[in-house]
C-alpha cells in the first residue's frame, strides 16, 4: 500500500520519476555509443570523463526507479 494520501500527487512523483529515469538511461546510453563510435580518437582523460558520465546517469536512473518502486509499495 503506498504512503502517499494523495493519489494525484502520487501519480505526479511516479511519472517525474520514470521521466527522470528514462533521461538518465538515454544519457548513459549516449556516452556509451559515443566511446563506441569514437574509439582511439577520444583521449584517455576524455574516455575516463565519459564512462564516470555513463555510470553516474545509470546511478541516477536507478535510484529513480527505486524511489518509484518505494512508493509503489
């Protein structure tokens, strides 16, 4: 059962989440293909920044879809 009194707001917060979730993916994704398509003309400083990107934006999506499974139930 979830905390939230409020079934409008409960909605509201569920899809910000998913929303903020689905953005984190897609940016990790981003960084991902562009290392990928990039290869040897990234440097290493510009590889380490893009894979700390990648995971940092995969952390992100995660915590928001873990807050939307809390509330959920």
């Amino acid at each position: 059962m979830s905390m939230s009194n409020n079934p409008i707001k409960h909605a509201v917060d569920d899809v910000r989440d998913a929303t903020n979730e689905a953005l984190h993916r897609s940016t990790a994704e981003a960084e991902s293909a562009r290392r990928k398509m990039l290869g040897d003309e990234m440097t290493l400083e510009e590889k380490v920044k893009s894979g700390a990107n990648e995971l940092k934006n995969r952390a992100q999506a995660e915590m928001d879809e873990a807050k939307r499974k809390a509330r959920d139930a």
